[in-house]
C-alpha cells in the first residue's frame, strides 16, 4: 500500500491533505494550550480560595484554631494549596513535554513537506518539458513530410511538362530530394525524443513520483504516529500528579479523621470557665409576714426570664458592669482582676511563661555578650573589653525587671489559685455571691452576665461594655454626698468582700441599705459614713422603708 502507486495522479490533493494534517497538528497544539491555560487558572483560583480562609495572624480567629475541627480545616486549607500546585505541575508539563516539542516538530514537518513537493513540482516540471519537445519534433516531423511531399508532386509535374526547360526540372528534383533529406532528419530525430520522452514518463511514474510520495507518506505517518504520542503524553502528565493529589485528599481525610469531639469540648471548658460554684437553694420566703421583702424576688424572677432580658453569647452586655471595674474605663487591669477565677489564672500563667521566655532571650544575650567579651580579653585586636560592658549592665538590669515582674504575677498567681473555690458546703456558701451570674437553666452562663471580677464576655466586647455602660456607674460613685438609706438588711450568711466595691459582713450582722438590687444580684449597703459596698442579696434579708428620703421600686 503506497501512495506512489496508488495516488501517482492525486499530487494535488496529497498537497492540500498534508497541509490539513499539520492543520489539524497545530490545532491539537492550540488545544493543550488552551488546557494549560485552564490549569493554572484553576490553581491560582484554588490557591487564592485557600489564602481567603486562612486565619488572620494575631487575631482571635487565630486562637480559634486550638479546636480539632479548626484544624482539620485549616489542613484541607493546605492540603487544597498542595492540590492547586499539581494543576500548576500538569500545565507546566504540558507546556514543555507537548507544546514546545510540537511546536519545533511543525516547523520541522512545514519544512520538509515544502521540500518534498518541491522535488514533485520540479519532476512534474521536467516531464512537461520532454512533451513538449516530443509534440515539437513531432509537428516538426509532420509538417517536413508535407513539404517533401509537396516538392516530389511539384517535381514531377515539372518532370511531365514538355514545355519547362531542362533546368528547371533539375532544380525543381534537387528541392524535391532535400525536402526528403529533411523529412528524414525530421523522422529521425521524432523517434529519438519520442524514445527519450517515453523513459522519462516511466521513470517520472515509477520513480521519481513513488519516491516523493513515499517521502510524503511517511512524512505524514509520522506526523499521526507524534500526534498519537502527544496525546499519550498529555495523560501521562495528568496520571503522574493522580498519586499526589491521592496524598492531598487522603491528608484531608486524615485531617477530617483526627478532629476530636471530645478535646473540642475540653478546650471550651477551658476557654470559658469562670471558677465558679453554682449557687445554692435559695431559701423560702414567708410572705405571710407583712412588711418583710427580700430584693431576692428579683434574682428568682431573672432566673426565671422575668427580669431584664439576658445577655446574648459573645455579644454587648446591655446591663449594668459591676460597680468596682468602672474606674477602670475599658482598660484591663494588670492583675487581670476583671476576669472571672479560672480564665484570670489562665491569663496570668500565660503572663507568667511570656516573661520566662523573655528572660531566657536575654539570660541567653548576656552569655553571648559575656563570651565575645572574653574573647577580646584574650584577643584585644578584636576589640575592647570595656565597650561590652554597657550592654552587659543593660542586659543584666533587664532581667532583674524581668524576674521582678514574674514575682508579681507569680504572687497573683498563687493567690488565684488560693482562692478557686473547693466542692464542699462551705465553699458552696461562699460562691453564693455570685448565684445571679449562672442561672441553671443557661448553658452560657458564664456569659449572660458580668461577675464581681468583670465580664465574662471575651475581651473584645469587654472595652465596648464599659465605654457604652461605665456612665450608668459614674453616676452611683462620683456623687460626692453619700446616698441616704432606703432600709435596713439582716445578713444571713458571712461574706467575705475581697474584691473592690464590695464590703465584709458577719452573719447576723444588722445594716443600712443604701442601693436595693437593680437585678444583678448584688445590694449596695452601709456600715458607717467610711464603710459602704455591695454584697450578694442572696446573703442578706432586707427590709424596705417606703417612706424613707430616695426609696425606689425597682421592676
């Protein structure tokens, strides 16, 4: 089977469907490139969706990542960027393992197929040539035997006229007879083109024109043979990245395989625990005594939902800040005194290994500092001793500040952890003080209200409570004449105030109410003109005078 011999008159359309085969090459080029293209759009899609869900550094959803499930999901997040980089493998490969090696093999294949027929048009050329020599020395041949033919009649009718002159006849015989002559150069000389012509038109079709077109041919089969390996190529670059985009997909698995229900539940805890103890039965009031009212009729009604409408998780306290943080006017106290037990100990343990750490950076800068200095000792043309000396005196003072301020926090530390109250009834009494703030029936209530130590909200809702609300208070504790009694209160149990605005009583101990519940669960009262606070009404029975000078009655 081959084209020589079974297309030898088709060179027209060998030309037009090689030129569709390269057509159709260049076509498939621009295909993988378009694919190429789409590749690395798709992974710079992939990658910028990934940097889009990364956690902000320094932010607080940063610190949400402690949570398994945050961390499975910013693993699919890395995982995805890994993802996106093999489509960006696939385009590259493509683009030098199809592309750039078909783009040379075109420029090679346009080359030699101008080449190729080149040689046809040349052959066709040479073979239109010898005919029309052979149909030249053919009319040539045709046309001299008509003239010889002509001139022997002539001669003979010269030769047969009585009347004509004997040299006339001579004459008219001698053109008879070189008319012959060239007939016979004529005939000679067609036969010899003739002879030519024929072994040129064989070996033009069963030579030369076999030949190109078996140079064609194979020029076109490798032309398939190529494009069939390119697209073997262009699945084996996909198929190369498959293992590794299995490892992308089975690090999201695994990463969905480690989240932790349990640990997560852990880590609320400790991201939320106040410290407190739940407070204790409340006790039953006889209302059958006339005139004896306890402002406890409001803690039981919040606990009901009665009272003021509770604090949504995480959001802006709308309710009074405790009376003893509003001096503080958004700013966080050192001590962390305005966080409940549990995270106040937390946050100073965390302030207590930041300042280890610092100190070991600058117990390690003095060791080095200390080193080179005994290294110029020994070497003065490296330098002098006595430069070092202020930066080792710098040092040195940095770290005795250092280890002064972990002793501080430290003893805050000691004392948190002091006070964190035990499971038993005595503890149980104490942590009455707080009964209002954890409501059984809410889950959060570590965030529904804001504790004698301060919110229990996180701390970025913390500056905004206190900027909206601390005024309420500005009005209770800047007045500079004091507050005229309302009634008295009975305490029932011993409170012990150590927190700022509140005051110590003994159980059975007799005072002034100056303030009643305003429904947070704490009654301002007065011992003496010196001596006046807040204290649970929990821990106290009051008695109301209505008629007393700023009585009010509070819904």
């Amino acid at each position: 089977m081959s084209w020589g011999t079974e297309l030898w008159d088709q060179f027209d359309n060998l030309e037009k469907h090689t030129q569709w085969g390269i057509d159709i090459l260049e076509k498939y080029i621009k295909f993988v490139k378009e694919r190429t293209e789409i590749e690395l759009s798709y992974a710079k899609q992939l990658r910028n969706l990934s940097k889009k869900y990364q956690p902000k550094k320094n932010s607080k959803e940063e610190e949400e990542y402690k949570y398994t499930s945050c961390k499975a999901f910013l693993s699919t997040l890395n995982e995805m960027n890994d993802y996106a980089g093999q489509h960006e493998v696939i385009s590259e490969n493509m683009t030098s393992q199809i592309i750039a090696d078909l783009a040379r093999y075109v420029q090679e294949l346009k080359q030699e197929r101008k080449s190729n027929f080149h040689d046809g048009r040349k052959a066709q050329q040479h073979i239109e040539t010898c005919w029309k020599q052979l149909e030249s020395s053919k009319r040539r041949f045709e046309r001299d035997c008509k003239e010889a033919d002509r001139a022997q009649q002539y001669f003979e009718k010269m030769d047969a006229d009585i009347n004509v002159t004997k040299a006339d006849v001579e004459k008219a015989r001698q053109q008879a007879q070189i008319r012959h002559q060239m007939a016979e150069d004529s005939k000679a000389d067609y036969s010899s083109i003739l002879q030519k012509f024929n072994h040129e038109q064989h070996e033009y079709y069963h030579t030369h024109i076999p030949n190109i077109f078996q140079k064609i041919q194979e020029m076109e089969e490798r032309r398939i043979v190529r494009m069939g390996e390119s697209m073997k190529t262009y699945a084996e670059v996909d198929r190369q990245v498959i293992p590794i985009i299995g490892k992308c997909l089975d690090g999201i698995v695994k990463a969905a395989e480690s989240i932790d229900q349990n640990n997560d539940s852990q880590l609320v805890i400790e991201a939320y625990k106040s410290g407190f103890e739940p407070p204790g039965d409340i006790e039953f009031e006889d209302y059958t005594q006339p005139m004896k009212r306890t402002v406890s009729d409001n803690s039981l009604s919040n606990s009901k939902g009665e009272g003021k409408p509770e604090l949504k998780f995480g959001g802006k306290s709308k309710g009074k800040l405790w009376p003893f943080i509003k001096k503080n006017k958004g700013a966080t106290p050192e001590d962390f005194s305005n966080l409940p037990p549990e995270q106040r100990r937390k946050k100073l343990q965390q302030k207590v290994d930041e300042l280890n750490k610092e100190i070991q950076k600058e117990v390690d800068q003095r060791d080095a500092i200390t080193k080179m200095k005994d290294v110029y000792l020994k070497n003065p043309q490296m330098g002098d001793p006595a430069s070092l000396d202020h930066k080792l005196t710098e040092v040195s003072q940095n770290i005795e500040k250092l280890r002064l301020e972990v002793q501080k926090f430290e003893a805050w530390l000691a004392e948190v952890e002091g006070r964190l109250p035990a499971r038993s009834e005595q503890a149980r009494r104490q942590s009455g003080m707080y009964d209002s703030q954890n409501p059984p029936t809410v889950n959060n209530c570590a965030q529904d209200r804001e504790s004698p130590d301060g919110s229990y909200t996180e701390e970025q809702s913390q500056e905004s409570e206190v900027k909206v609300l601390a005024p309420d208070f500005d009005d209770d504790f800047d007045d500079e004449e004091p507050l005229p009694a309302i009634g008295t209160c009975k305490a029932l149990y011993t409170f012990e105030g150590h927190n700022e605005g509140t005051i110590s009583v003994v159980e059975g101990e007799t005072l002034f109410v100056i303030e009643e519940d305003r429904g947070d669960g704490w009654t301002r009262i007065r011992r003496s003109e010196d001596e006046e606070g807040y204290v649970p009404t929990s821990y106290v029975e009051v008695y109301l005078d209505k008629n007393a000078k700023g009585a009010k009655t509070y819904i």
